[in-house]
C-alpha cells in the first residue's frame, strides 16, 4: 500500500477535542521538514540542472492535479512580484483554470490531457518539467512527463511515495516520505506541506542562482503595492548608507527596481 494512503496513527479522530486534534496535528507536521531534509540531494540536482537550462532560456512547468496542482500555480504566480521575472515558471492544472477553486471530476486520469496540456506551450530541450503528485500515480502527471521526455526537456517529480510510478519517468525525481497521514489519505495535509516547502526550495534557489538575489535582498521585485515601494525603499537605504528615505524612495520610483536605483545611486 502507497505510504500516503496508509491508515493514520490516530483514530477516533471525531471523539478527540479541538487541543487533542490540533495537538496531533501539530505532531504530525513536524515529521514534513525532516522528511524534506533527507531529500536535498535530490533537490540539489534538480535545482543545478534547472539553472543550467534557464540560462540558456529554459522554462520551468509545474504539472499537477488537485492540491498537488493548486501549488503548483501558487509557487509559478509569485515569481514575478517576487523576482521580476515573467514567463519562465508556468503551474498547470489537471481541468485548467476552473480547477484552482473547484474539483474537476476525473480530471487527472487522462494522461492524454497532461500531454496536450503541456505541449501547448511547445516544450523544448532547455526545459524543466515538474510532475507533482503526491500519490506518485497520477495519470495526468505521467502523461505529461512522458510527453516531456520526447521533446528532450529536464523531468522530474515530487512525491511522497518511495516507490512511486512517476519516479520512472523523472530524470531528477524528489521524494519525500512523509508517512500516513493524520485523516487517511488527506493529502492536502502533510503531503501538500512537503510539496510546498520543495517547491519554495526550488524556484528561490534558483532566482538567487540566477541573480535575482543580492545578499538577503529581492533587487528586481515589482513595486506593485504601498508595502513593496517601501520595502524596497528600505532595501535601497541599506545598501546605499542613504539616511533620507524619501530621497530613497523618489529614487526607487524613478529608476522601477531596486537594483537599478542602487546602481545609479552616485550618479544621482
């Protein structure tokens, strides 16, 4: 039986208290970082071939169903505000864009769909594809890796199943055995943390490979809200010695990034 839908260790769930169930709760999701831990090898070929390839133009495809799918697109659509960079992370969803919010019946047994789904966006050599499923077996997730390997481009996978059918089709697969969950086979729980924590690992490892990062600092984030002008303001204080934060801040604003205000700074 896949690890992911063996029984919990805890039963009687609707007998316990709130304290009780959140306490085991909490119990159970302090196993995910541990479980994310052992696999950094694996996370550190992927995220090396991954740099590799986005030098040379590459794109990365995030390829899910339900939660595993939903994350997916969480962690492509918060790479532009975040980095500056647009186009070159793509979550995909198993029943497309109304799947987001609703479930899609059936929508990750068709393996033609993930093929179709991805080719749409004409996948090359010097691309990564990402096949998240918890499971390890969605149909969906297979088909698009599958489809990814013949055009030549980077595959791989996050699972949570040692021996998971997908691991198959992934050049640099990432597992990370969580065990049972705390509600048999909810795998919105430990599960979706794991894949999450991966996936944060991936893409900001790879924006700070790629020099979207310059010390601890977001130099070509979009300055698309009063919170991010002033963060960036900030930034541009610390960097520079400049004590005048509204000076700073017109500086910011003249030159739209971080990093170009920074660079023109003495010329200012």
């Amino acid at each position: 039986m896949k690890t992911t839908e063996q029984a919990s260790k805890y039963n009687g769930l609707e007998q316990m208290s709130v304290p009780e169930l959140l306490e085991g709760i909490n119990a159970e999701d302090c196993s995910v970082p541990q479980a994310v831990g052992r696999a950094i090898p694996q996370i550190t070929t992927l995220v090396e071939g991954i740099v590799e390839r986005m030098r040379r133009g590459g794109r990365v495809f995030y390829m899910g169903a339900g939660t595993s799918g939903r994350l997916g697109i969480v962690d492509a659509s918060e790479i532009p505000p975040t980095y500056g960079v647009s186009g070159k992370f793509i979550g995909i969803i198993a029943g497309g864009d109304s799947a987001i919010r609703n479930a899609v019946e059936g929508a990750e047994d068709s393996p033609e769909r993930g093929r179709a789904d991805l080719m749409a966006f004409q996948p090359g050599k010097e691309d990564t594809v990402i096949g998240i499923t918890a499971s390890g077996g969605a149909p969906y997730v297979i088909g698009a890796l599958q489809a990814a390997r013949e055009v030549g481009a980077l595959t791989s996978c996050i699972t949570c199943n040692e021996d998971a059918p997908v691991v198959a089709f992934s050049d640099a697969p990432v597992v990370a055995p969580v065990g049972p969950e705390f509600v048999t086979g909810s795998t919105r729980m430990k599960s979706g943390t794991a894949a999450k924590l991966i996936l944060n690992m991936i893409s900001t490892s790879v924006m700070i490979r790629l020099g979207h990062v310059r010390g601890n600092r977001m130099v070509d984030m979009q300055l698309t809200n009063k919170k991010l002008v002033d963060r960036g303001t900030r930034f541009i204080m610390a960097e520079t010695g400049e004590e005048d934060y509204e000076r700073a801040k017109a500086l910011l604003l003249r030159w739209g990034s971080v990093r170009e205000a920074v660079a023109h700074y003495k010329d200012e």
